[in-house]
C-alpha cells in the first residue's frame, strides 16, 4: 500500500471513495473523521490539486458548510456502498440507487479543459465548488461512467470476512480475492497454514 491512510486498491473511484469506510480491530473506522479529510482523499485521488485542497479548507474548515459537507459525503457514500454491495453479491441494480446519483448529477458544476502534459495533449475535468453537493459531482460522474460501461458482476468484496474493502477485479483471470496481498492476502494465507498445520499436528 502506498504512504496514506487512504486505500486507492478498488480499480475505480467510485470504489475507493467507498473505502473510505475500513474494519479496523473489529471496528468500523471512517477514514473521512472531518471535512479536511474529505478535502484530502479529493485531492490524493486526483479529483483536486493541491492549490484546490488549500482553498476548500481554507473556505470550509470548521464552518457550518464543512459540517453540511461532510454529512452529505457521508451519506452518499452508504448510497454507493449499499448498491456496490449488493452488486458484488449478484443482486440487481436498484433504482433508488441510480436515481439518488441522478439527483447529484443534476447539479452541474465546472468544466473541461484542455491542456498540454509531457508534449500530449490532456483533457482535464475542472470543477467548481459552491455548495457542499457539489464535492459529490465528481464521484457522481465517475460512477455513472463506471455503472454504464464495465462489467458489474466483477465488483467483489474481499474473502476476508473481517475486512468490507471492495474492489473492481480487473486481473486477467478475474481470480483476484483480496483487497491487497500485502494487507488481506498474506494475512489469510498465514492464518489458512497455521489451521492446516494444527491439524496434521493432531
């Protein structure tokens, strides 16, 4: 995993906002505690800059727009969280779903813009935020995008029954079972020889 408290392991934005949301000593711990959070995970998942993440909490740090801000990024969030689930587990799509991301995507807020990066020409989405809905836009498009073009019978939730990360399955065989090796993986593993090794004990 990278130097973060955040875990960017889902293949998607969408999923890695989700995550936001980790088990910890049996736990549930919200990685988002407060609005700087919210303004953080933005920025480290590549939806803000680093100037962007000043000036939101420079405006919203400590107001009663931060405060609002955060409990709509949290309440999205079980929205996402409780479709995703159901998916990774073959239920449906439901409708209540689709249309609460509607209802963020009606709030249109910024631009495209196109600029040069290393000599190429780069399409950039650059976003205006005035009121706390508009922090969702970005995750609302993301996830429609996501919705409408990848295969959803890939989400999965991680095999570890402890953990509730979740993540698009993007490998080649579609096998992958772990959020990450480094976290999940090795730790289940360990724990599967540990039994195994009990047993030809006795």
């Amino acid at each position: 995993m990278q130097d973060s408290k955040f875990f960017f392991i889902g293949n998607s934005l969408s999923l890695d906002f989700i995550n936001t949301l980790v088990v910890e000593n049996q736990q549930n711990v919200d990685r988002l505690a407060d609005f700087d959070d919210v303004a953080d995970w933005l920025h480290q998942a590549g939806v803000i800059s680093a100037d962007d993440k000043a000036d939101l909490i420079g405006k919203w740090h400590g107001t009663p727009a931060g405060v609002s801000a955060l409990k709509e990024v949290r309440q999205f969030r079980a929205v996402l969280r409780g479709m995703m689930e159901g998916l990774a587990a073959g239920k449906q799509l439901e409708a209540s779903a689709i249309e609460e991301i509607n209802c963020v995507l009606r709030h249109r807020t910024g631009f495209e813009h196109l600029h040069f990066e290393e000599g190429q020409v780069k399409l950039k989405s650059c976003y205006s935020f005035d009121q706390p809905v508009h922090l969702l836009v970005p995750i609302a498009r993301s996830t429609a995008r996501f919705l409408s073009q990848e295969n959803l019978s890939l989400i999965k939730k991680c095999q570890n029954p402890k953990c509730i990360l979740l993540f698009y399955d993007s490998s080649k065989n579609q096998t992958r079972r772990w959020c990450s090796m480094k976290i999940c993986g090795n730790r289940m593993k360990a724990a599967a020889h540990y039994k195994r090794k009990k047993q030809e004990d006795h």
